[in-house]
C-alpha cells in the first residue's frame, strides 16, 4: 500500500488573508484604493503559482562562481540561474522599489509598496534582498542631484532600464563596527579609486553598489558610489576571491570582493559617510522586518492548511484543542510583528511626503532598530515552530519547509545584530531624546491598564539605572519597549483590550524589562566560570 500525506496547498495570499484584509480595511481600504487592490490580489494569486515556481528554481540552482575562462584569463563572472534573472525583470514590472518613489499614492506609496514586498517575499528566493539595497541606495541617491541618473535606474519599471544596488559595508575588520573599515580611497584628477577587501557582499551581479572607505590621510569613513562593470561587461578593478558558502540564502550571490583600484565617485560629503548611510539603514532595516513577517505569515498559511487535512489520533491536527492553541499563539504574536512593521511603513510614508509630526517622527526613528530586532528574533522563533507543526515532514528538505527556518536566521545577522541594534536605540533614546514621542505614541493607543503600568516599570528602572546597567539590560530595554507598542497596536487594531489577541499577547509577558535585581556583576564570573 502507498503510503502519503496530503501536501498543503496554499491560496491566493492576498484574499485568503482575513488579518491582512481587517487591516487594509482600516488603514488602506479597497473604496479608496480600488486599482493596488486590484493588483495585489493578481500578486496574491502570482505569489502560489509562477513566482513560487520560480523561487524554487533559484533555490535549487545556487550560482556559481566561474574564477577563469578556458584560456586562463581572469573573467569572475559570477552565473545565476535564469529564474534568479527573471526576479530582476518581475520587480521592475511589478514596480517593487518604483511604487516607493513615484509617490502617486502620496504617503500611502510606501504601504502599498510594502504590501507588495510582504507577499512577494516569501516567492522571490530572497531576491528582496537586492531589492532592499537598491532601494536603500535610492533613497540615498534622491537627495543627490549628481547621481540623478543613477536614480532613474534604480527605480524604474523598465526591466531593461532597472538596476539593483549591492552595500559593501562589511569588512574582515568588522560588520558591526564599520570605524574598523580598512578600505582606502585615493584621489585621482577627477574622482576617486578603492583598495581594500570588502567581507560581504550580497547582490555581487547588482551593477551598482554602496560602499565606504577612509579617503587617504583621513580617520573618518566617507560614502561612495561604484559602477562594477565596464561597456563591455567587465569588472572595473575587481576581483572576486570566492562566493560564501551559507546556511540559507541559497540563490543570492554573496561573495567576497578584492578591490583593487576600483573607479568611485563620493556621496555626501567627505567623512560623513555613516551619517549619509544612516538613510539606507533605515529603509533596509524596515525591509528586514517586511521578510521576517512575510516568512511567518507563508510558514503560519502552511502549517495552519496542513493542520486541516493531516490526521492523527484519530482527527485531524486542527481539532486537537492543544495543536490549534499552539498556532492560536504563533498567529497573536505574528499579528504584533505584522502591525509593527506597517506601522514603521506608513511612518516612513508620511516621513517622505514631510506630513509627519514631531512625535511620530520621534516614533519613527526608535521604531526602526526595535521592529528589526524583534521581527527578526520571532521570525526565527516562528519559523522553528511551524517546522515542528508539521512534525517530520519539517524536517525534510523536499518539502520546502526547512528554507524557511534557514531564510529566517540571516534576519537576525545583517542589517544589525540584536545587541548592536539595542545600542543603537539607546542612541535614539539618550542622544537623540526620542523616547518621549515613542511612549507618546503607545499610550495613545492603548488603555490597557497593563501596559500603561509597563511603561511605568519600563521608565523607572531606566532612569534608576547608570550608564552600564542601560549597557548591559540594553536587549531587555528593546524587547519590553517594542513588546508594550505590539500589545497597543494590536488593541488599536481589535478596537478593544480585551479581544482574544490583543488580551492574549498581553497574558504570553515579557511587557517590562528584567534588569538584575539580586547581583549585577554575577553574570561575568558564571559566564568565565561556565566557559572554562
Ligand atoms: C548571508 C549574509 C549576507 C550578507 N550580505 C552583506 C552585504 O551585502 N553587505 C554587507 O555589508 N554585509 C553583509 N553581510 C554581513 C552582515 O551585515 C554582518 O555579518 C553583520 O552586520 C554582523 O557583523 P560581523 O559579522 O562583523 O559580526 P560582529 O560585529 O563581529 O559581531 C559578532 C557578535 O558580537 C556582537 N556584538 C558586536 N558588537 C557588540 C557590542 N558593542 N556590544 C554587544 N555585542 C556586540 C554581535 O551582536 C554579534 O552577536 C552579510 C551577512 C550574511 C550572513
């Protein structure tokens, strides 16, 4: 006798989303939006069909790095697969970084764009990654006038015309810390040249890239802006020492660059390149969010119609009260990390149209290192979860299941480590005093006495702590601030406190930081002596 299971199939993920359509009904309603309405369903429906198969074909053709040709010439061409190639025309066509620029939808651009992004993600074999470069560069680039054409490339919807854009910022010296940067610009008569060895970089067949160096003589790192080929199809002065190997991530080219006198024209002004470059983190940090809550929601879809037609026990998983909590919890917390991101999104939006108050732009600027981290840990978190949804069938690579584990992991790595991106809030709260127009913005949306007692704790323990306390809770202090804005917004979005996810997210904790109570110091020597 066969043996075999029913696979889960999934639906279009636009229409069969009644989360997201609640949403769009409060915040991008189909009367005033009639056309991206239109079109996001054709995308929900494209997203299960052909740009899924697709996607499995990128994943399964990695590319290839081809060092020399047959007569011993250095050519490093880097080959992706075609289906890989087509990712660049469809986000041309399907306007993925365009919509953000055109602004015809004034601030509501960005959450039509993201909306796009959130479906596409989970199809595209990560080719949102070169996306969220190219329109972290954009965004850069606008600002620039020089570089104006360059801008028309990048945000055109003519797949002939369309450019994606690479970010070398990581260097064997460090990622996290760029001061470490070893690359070295040297003035010509009209411009600039680099040398150095840049550790990472994805996108290596964008034609574009971003990137920093310390121009000779200075201490301070400048932005400059990088053809990598010739007319002819060259490399301009670039060697590529290897791809990397990875866990996941599988059809993006990621390699590792020698730069060897390669033609640069700065951006911004000299030595100010991590503040120029601040603009591109923004955007790529919010598109890190948009992945890890699109990976959620594809993995919650998967496991929630397998649990409909799997059987165990004599009835299928759904009606196993214990089988359905455990997704009933996945789904409240993926319904926090999904209002987060759409909430940095329209902010964003409204930022970019200058319709953006003082206080929501306060919001906006410690919102973007909270939503990363968090999104990012519990795309992790999910993604383990839904494999164990399905119990061995997980685990087997065929199933398509395990990319999702895999995918979800970088999340957490590039744009900004957990512990990097809580320093860098505390930045926002201590320098740049963005703490008020954040909590601000929390209560306005929540009369949860729970919460409101939260930012209580939240604000005591913070101006009780000194400078290393703030150090060393820093991940904590990130975690319960993102965690009380979640529990509000999901109350804004249920028009209630005590509807079952909003209440539910509430009663899973983790609303005020744990700080040491009993011995602060007590971690080093039990982590020396746990070690050793
Ligand atoms: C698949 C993939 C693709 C990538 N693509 C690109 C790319 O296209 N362009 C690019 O520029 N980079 C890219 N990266 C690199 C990525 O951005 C870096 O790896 C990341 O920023 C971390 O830097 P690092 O590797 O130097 O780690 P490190 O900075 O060495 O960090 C190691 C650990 O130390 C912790 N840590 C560091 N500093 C502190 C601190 N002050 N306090 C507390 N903890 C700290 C970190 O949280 C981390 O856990 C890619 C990485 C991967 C995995």
């Amino acid at each position: 006798m066969n043996f075999y299971q029913t696979p889960p199939v999934l639906k279009n993920q636009f229409k069969h989303d009644s989360f997201l359509q609640a949403y769009l009904q409060r915040k991008f309603p189909q009367s005033q939006f009639p056309e991206a309405h239109a079109d996001l369903d054709r995308l929900g429906q494209s997203v299960v069909s052909e740009y899924l198969e697709l996607s499995r074909k990128a994943e399964s053709q990695p590319p290839i790095h081809v060092p020399y040709d047959a007569w011993g010439n250095r050519i490093d061409e880097i080959t992706v697969s075609e289906a890989w190639k087509a990712f660049e025309a469809i986000s041309a066509k399907e306007g993925l970084v365009a919509i953000g620029y055109a602004r015809e939808l004034q601030e509501h651009s960005r959450v039509y764009q993201f909306l796009k992004l959130f479906l596409f993600h989970p199809s595209s074999a990560m080719y949102t990654c070169p996306l969220a470069m190219t329109d972290g560069a954009a965004r850069v680039l606008e600002e620039q006038p020089d570089f104006k054409a360059s801008f028309d490339h990048l945000t055109s919807r003519d797949p002939s015309s369309f450019w994606t854009s690479g970010q070398w910022m990581t260097e064997r010296s460090g990622g996290s810390d760029v001061s470490g940067t070893e690359t070295v610009a040297t003035r010509t008569q009209t411009s600039f040249t680099l040398s150095g060895v840049k550790w990472f970089t994805s996108a290596t067949t964008s034609q574009m890239a971003m990137t920093l160096a310390k121009i000779e003589g200075q201490d301070k790192l400048s932005l400059f802006y990088v053809e990598l080929r010739d007319h002819s199809g060259r490399l301009r002065n670039i060697q590529v020492n290897r791809l990397k190997q990875k866990l996941g991530t599988h059809a993006l080219p990621t390699a590792e660059l020698t730069l060897l006198g390669t033609p640069a024209k700065l951006v911004g002004e000299e030595g100010k390149g991590v503040k120029t470059i601040a603009t591109l983190f923004n955007i790529t940090r919010i598109y890190n969010a948009c992945s890890a809550i699109a990976l959620m929601r594809r993995g919650m879809a998967l496991a929630f119609e397998y649990s409909k037609v799997r059987m165990a026990f004599g009835k299928k998983l759904i009606d196993h009260p214990l089988h359905s909590k455990t997704l009933a919890d996945l789904q409240v917390r993926y319904e926090a990390c999904f209002l987060l991101t759409f909430y940095a999104v329209e902010l964003l939006g409204k930022s970019e149209c200058k319709k953006i108050s003082p206080q929501e732009l306060a919001t906006l600027r410690l919102l973007i290192p909270l939503v990363k981290l968090y999104t990012a840990k519990e795309g992790v978190a999910i993604a383990s979860e839904v494999i164990e949804a399905f119990g061995g069938a997980g685990y087997i690579e065929d199933t398509g299941l395990p990319q999702i584990l895999r995918d979800a992991q970088v999340l957490a790595i590039w744009e900004g480590t957990t512990n990097v991106l809580s320093l860098d809030a505390q930045r926002a709260i201590f320098k740049e005093k963005s703490l008020g127009g954040f909590l601000a913005s929390v209560k306005d949306k929540t009369k949860n006495p729970q919460v409101l007692a939260s930012i209580d704790t939240i604000v005591a323990k913070m101006t009780a702590a000194d400078e290393t306390q703030l150090n060393l809770h820093a991940r904590e202090l990130s975690f319960a601030l993102i965690r009380v804005l979640g529990a509000a917004l999901l109350e804004e979005h249920y028009s209630s406190q005590s509807s079952y996810a909003p209440h539910r997210f509430v009663e899973l904790g983790l609303l005020s930081p744990a700080f040491f109570e009993h011995d602060p110091n007590g971690f080093q020597d039990y982590i020396n002596g746990a070690l050793t």
